[in-house]
C-alpha cells in the first residue's frame, strides 16, 4: 500500500499508462548518456533493491522524466528574436530611434542561442537516479513510480535538480545553521575541524538519505517525510548527526611518550598508549552508519520545538 499513500500524500495525479509509454517510445532524450552513467551504480551494494529493480527500468523512468523536464524547459523558453538583416539595417529598425536600435541589438545578442537560465529547471542531474530509487523500489509498476516522482522534483523539491542544485545548498547552510541552533558544542568542534555540511552532508541533502542504508529503513523514513513535508530532511540530517555525537566529539586522546633518550634537537619517535584510537569525525561523518528510522523521526520531533519560526521557514522553502 506504500505506494498508494505516497501518491496521495503528494496529491500526484491520475497517469495514463499509454502516457509513460510515449515517453519511452520517443527513445533517448538529450539527457540519456549522463543517465546511463550513473544509474549502474545506483545502489549497488544493496541486494534488495538489486532483486526487485532491473538497471533498465531505472534507465526507462529517468529518461521519460528527463524527456517531461525537457518539454516544460521548451515550452517555457522566450521566443527567440531575428531580424532580416539589410545594408540599411532591419525593416522593424529603419523607423526606430537609436536608444531603441541597441536595445534591440543587445536583446537579439542575449537571446539568440541561449538556453535556460540557471533558475530554470534541467533534465537530470547527478543524484536523481538515487533520489528515483525508492520509488520504484515502492511501486508497483514503472508508471507508478514515474508519477509520483515526477510530481515530487517539481512540487516538493525542483531546487534540487536545476542545473545550479541551488535548493541542496541551500539544504546544506541550513544543516550548518540548525546544528549550530540545537547543539553549539557540536557545531564548533566539526567547524574546528574545518567540517561544514557541504564536505559530509551533500548526498543525504539531494536524496532524503536514500543514500544510507538499509533500505527498508529510508522507506519508513520517507513515510514520516511525505507525511510531515518532505523538507524535514534537514532536520533529519542534524538529528542523525546529533545521535553520533558522542563518536563524533571522542577524539583520540594520545599519551606519547619517547622510545629512548634523545641528546639532540632532532624529533624525537614517539608511540602511543591508545593501540585503535577511535575514528575521526572525517571517516565517520565520510559514509553515515545505518539508519535506524524510528530513532531519527523521535529526534526530529524534538528538534522542531528548538526552531526559531524564521529558521523554519527558510527550511519550509528552500527547495523551491
């Protein structure tokens, strides 16, 4: 039934099957050679997605959504200006005042050849295919999943996939500004280390933690997601964080001491008490340990009521 609640959670609409297949059937869009790079790897270690979705149909519904971008991309282009170009200027410029003329030059320069400006949305962008994953893994047919997540990236988050990916950084300041609002202490020690969200975050801010697994873990997280706004992804990546922060802030505490006398200024060799100290705030923030989903949506609820309301509200709509 996932499915089907996440469909109306996203108030998706009815989708004609004959509709997805005339995406398929048009056959590669202009986005087809950097979908196929990516999509061999999409979750690769994880078995159960591996057994239910086939590598083709990740491959057939990011092509028929890039096909479905690529149509709104057109049809919301300006229509371009040419001139018939003589030795005493255009017809539609004869008559014109000079002011005029270069502004007409100067548009016809701008707009001849262009494509769509950064805010506008693109075709695909690196991440979708793991971002598209949980649907089909969900779904019970490729026209399903296409559906609801086509109407997620324009709806929920069509930030995340403009060429810019503005609303993920967006995603990731955010992640800075919450962890520093509900846990300072925190916040200082991975900025001493030179650790913004930007160097650790980026992948859970562009797939809703699809990234970590396990899978049926991120499912039920996308359940809690879908049901409260798709846009607490932030907060669960601060509550994740905050449930690794005693490994984060437990650094190695070495005791060295000299392994034999040493007269001159030269370095000394030291070695240390500690055999396996624990791992840096790098290798553990590197890949995020398994989701426990229940646990994240508890901690996330306690951190909303930490939020300032201005806070909440660049939370609200930064992937817009």
């Amino acid at each position: 039934m996932r499915i089907y609640v996440w469909l109306i959670l996203l108030n998706a609409p009815v989708l004609e099957t004959d509709a997805y297949l005339a995406l398929i059937h048009r056959g590669a869009s202009p986005a087809y050679s950097k979908i196929r790079n990516d999509t061999f790897r999409t979750l690769a270690t994880d078995p159960l997605f591996r057994r239910r979705v086939s590598e083709a149909s990740l491959i057939r519904l990011l092509n028929a959504v890039a096909w479905k971008l690529h149509d709104a991309k057109e049809e919301k282009q300006p229509p371009r200006l040419s001139y018939s170009i003589t030795e005493h200027g255009s017809p539609e410029l004869q008559n014109a005042t000079p002011t005029m003329k270069s502004r007409a030059r100067a548009l016809t320069l701008t707009t001849d050849g262009s494509d769509a400006g950064a805010s506008e949305p693109g075709t695909y962008v690196q991440g979708m295919n793991v971002l598209a994953a949980p649907f089909l893994y969900a779904a019970r047919s490729e026209a399903e999943a296409f559906i609801a997540f086509h109407r997620f990236i324009t709806h929920e988050c069509p930030g995340y996939v403009r060429g810019a990916m503005d609303g993920v950084h967006k995603g990731l300041a955010l992640v800075d500004k919450v962890l520093a609002i509900v846990d300072p202490k925190l916040c200082l020690y991975l900025v001493g280390k030179g650790m913004n969200a930007e160097l650790y975050a980026f992948p859970s801010v562009l797939t809703l933690c699809a990234c970590t697994p396990p899978l049926p873990e991120v499912l039920r997280l996308w359940d809690f997601l879908f049901a409260y706004g798709a846009h607490l992804n932030i907060l669960c990546i601060v509550a994740q964080l905050v449930i690794l922060r005693n490994s984060i802030l437990s650094s190695p505490r070495l005791v060295f001491y000299p392994l034999s006398p040493s007269p001159s200024p030269m370095p000394q060799t030291y070695h240390s008490t500690n055999k396996e100290p624990p791992p840096s705030p790098t290798k553990i923030l590197r890949s995020f340990p398994p989701i426990n989903s229940e646990m994240v949506k508890e901690v996330t609820l306690t951190l909303i009521k930490k939020i300032p309301d201005d806070v909440y509200a660049e939370i609200v709509s930064h992937a817009k």
